[in-house]
C-alpha cells in the first residue's frame, strides 16, 4: 500500500521545539506527508490537505491516495500537531502563525519543484487558513490557488460548536491502550459520522503518542501540545463575532473556483452560512453530507468522490 513520506519545512516568526525539547531560536519545524504515486517526483499538480483544530495530516490518508496518481498531495501536521514542532509561546497558536507557515511550506514545494497547478482542501481550521491565504491577494504565494475546498467551515462559526468544542480541546487524558483511546475518540466525535472498526482506527491511530516513550506501560496521550488550548479558551462571543466580519472580508476576495462541503447535521456551518456563500465570494458550491455532522473525514467513498472529481476535472 502506498504510504507517503515525511518531510519538515523551517517557519520563521515563533520559537518551537519537539516536544520536551530545547525551542529553536526564532523558528519552529512543520511535519508535512507528502504523497506522490504519479511516477514524476516533480510533478507540476499539487493538492495541500489541511486538517481541523485538534486532529493532524494523516486524516486525509484515503483522500491522498485517491489523488495521489495524478497529484504531488501535501498534507502537513500545523504546529503543535503529530510531527510539529510545540510553540514556546501558546499565544502563536491562531491563524496568522498557520498561513505564514503555509507560505514558508509552499515556498518550498516551490524551490524544490515548480508548482504550476495549486489546489487547497481545507478542514474545519484547515478551512479557514485556506481562506486566510486565498483572501489576500498581495500574499506572495508562488502561484494563486484553482481550487478550494472548504470542507464544513465558513466565515461565520456557531459560537456553540466553539463551546463544544472547549470542553475536551487539551484536557489532561492518557489511555492505556491504541483500542481505549480510539474508543474515547469515538465517543467525542460522533458527529463525524459512520465508520467501520478498521476505518476509526486508522484515524485514531495518529492521534496518540506514548506518554513518555522510554516506559510503554505510562500508556496513550493525546499527539498534540495541550497549550492550543490557551488561545481557543481565551476567545470570547463578542470576539467571535468581530472575527466573522474579518472572514467574510477574506471569502469576498477569494478567487479560487470554491467546493463547500457541508454535514448536513453540522452543528458548526449553519445552513444559512453555506447558503450565504453560494451568492458571495466566489460563489461557491455546496454539497451536504446526510448522516454527519462537524466534520465529514472524507473517508467514505462519496465524500472522496465528491472532492476529487472536483479537483481532478479538467479545465
């Protein structure tokens, strides 16, 4: 089975370190899996997959091998996930840090093989750093984005998934093993939808890390900084609601031709949000989930479909 390869790009701008280690003066790493079946290790199409707030690259195993013969598909562990680099400063953990280092990663894609065809899909958070880079056109990207897609996630969020999602984002847990700790993140991610035993596991899989690896008996923890937690609590409705009007002025510059994926029982992009951006923007359009919630993991064979048809047709 094709499995991908494991790469790290330099992000100037904040301090950071593996976990437990010394920070780097000034810089972090980012982890990034770069999947590439297409025969041409330069191969000119690129697809950047960025995942949701607490989760890391490797949720989007199935849709890259999906698109893998015919795309170079990069899919990195932002900051304080999987592979990455923790954050000296929590504060680093928002936005602006994710699109500065999204243009420090496709710099370098770029140096190493030119880029001529760039894709986004975005998650929930990945979502909204595709929107943070798309909605600035003086960004100095090496080349604008085509196509975007913005998988359950919009200028406007509902301030109670935020809630929601507060209650468990870098709560102290360790499982003891692989199998409790998929269970537990079953339990927290119902809204994600269906899936088979072997499908939950190899999403649960990457998730956890061994508490301290010279002793396995010290169990499971969860494969992120806790401290992403600090900025996301500090956040309040009134902010929020300021923040929407800063993402809406980004949704009206974007270019991109737009895929919005929606759960239809998605309890953080309303109906009306995604009706809203079918008529702004980039006009986009919108395919709803039945069954699933916030977020859908495009694992099932329809929600791949759906996004590599969209990426995969020709001009």
């Amino acid at each position: 089975m094709l499995e991908p390869q494991l790469k790290f790009v330099s992000c100037p701008g904040a301090a950071g370190a593996p976990r437990g280690a010394t920070p780097h003066d000034g810089s972090h790493r980012m982890a990034y899996w770069e999947w590439n079946a297409t025969g041409d290790p330069q191969h000119p199409h690129v697809v950047v997959c960025v995942h949701g707030l607490s989760r890391q690259g490797r949720d989007f195993d199935v849709l890259a091998r999906a698109l893998a013969p015919h795309a170079r598909v990069v899919c990195p562990d932002v900051v304080g996930r999987g592979r990455s680099d923790w954050l000296q400063d929590p504060q680093g953990y928002a936005v602006p840090l994710y699109v500065a280092d999204m243009m420090a990663l496709l710099a370098q894609l770029q140096a190493r093989a030119r880029v001529e065809t760039l894709d986004w899909v975005g998650t929930s958070m990945g979502g909204l750093i595709g929107m943070g880079l798309c909605g600035q056109p003086g960004l100095p990207l090496p080349l604008p984005v085509r196509r975007l897609v913005l998988n359950d996630v919009g200028p406007a969020i509902q301030w109670q998934a935020l809630q929601r999602i507060g209650q468990y984002l870098g709560q102290p847990v360790c499982f003891q093993s692989l199998e409790q700790a998929a269970e537990a993140l079953r339990l927290l991610s119902l809204s994600f939808g269906p899936h088979s035993p072997e499908e939950w596991l190899a999403l649960s899989r990457p998730m956890v890390v061994p508490a301290d690896p010279a002793a396995p008996a010290a169990g499971l923890v969860m494969h992120y900084d806790p401290a992403i937690a600090v900025p996301f609590r500090s956040m309040t409705q009134e902010g929020a609601q300021q923040s929407e009007a800063v993402l809406w002025a980004l949704y009206e510059h974007i270019q991109a031709e737009t895929l919005l994926l929606r759960g239809a029982e998605s309890d953080l992009l309303s109906s009306s949000t995604a009706q809203a951006m079918t008529r702004r923007g980039p006009r986009a359009r919108v395919v709803e989930f039945a069954g699933v919630g916030h977020a859908p993991t495009l694992v099932a064979a329809a929600q791949v479909q759906t996004v590599t048809d969209f990426l995969l047709r020709s001009e």
